[in-house]
C-alpha cells in the first residue's frame, strides 16, 4: 500500500495525537468499515475502525487519490465504537 502523507495530514492526525505510523496500520491490520462517504472534492471518503500494532483502536478518515491512500484524520475511538469494534472482532467459534 502507498500512502499520501504531508505537512498538512501529518499535522492533522498529530492534533489527536496519533502518528501517520498508527493510521497507516490501522488501515494494513483489516478495518472495518463504519461509513463511505462521497465528497465533490475526494470522490469517496471511508471512515473506518481498527487496531495499531500495539493494540490502540483508532477510527481514521481515507480518501484514495490515484493510487496512494490519504489519511484525512484519525483519532482514538469512543468508547461505544471500542466496544462494538471488539465484538465484532472477536466472533465466537462455536455460533457457525
């Protein structure tokens, strides 16, 4: 996967205090998706759910432009989205 990152996106994630590092693996570890939005600007914007490496469950903002992934926005997930993130993730083995 590549990714588009500069000034502005980098600095964007910071405010919240989440690295391109994090919102770049929330996105390679599976997300699920929350909501596709269509922006006149963007095209499509994806907002998705997911965990980093380290286990932090972030919800971050994408658009794709050409063939790089943008990062928008990314911050810590509330506590519901957690919550419903972790039980979605953890499906039970004996209900199939």
């Amino acid at each position: 996967m590549i990714f588009d990152w500069d000034e502005a996106n980098r600095e964007h994630v910071a405010v919240h205090d989440v690295t391109a590092q994090e919102a770049e693996e929330v996105i390679r570890n599976e997300p699920f998706d929350l909501e596709t939005q269509t922006d006149e600007v963007d095209g499509f914007r994806y907002t998705e759910i997911g965990e980093t490496n380290s286990g932090r469950i972030l919800v971050v903002l994408s658009t794709v432009r050409g063939n790089a992934i943008r990062v928008i926005s990314a911050w810590d997930a509330p506590k519901a989205y957690k919550v419903f993130y972790l039980k979605q993730r953890v499906k039970p083995t004996w209900n199939k």
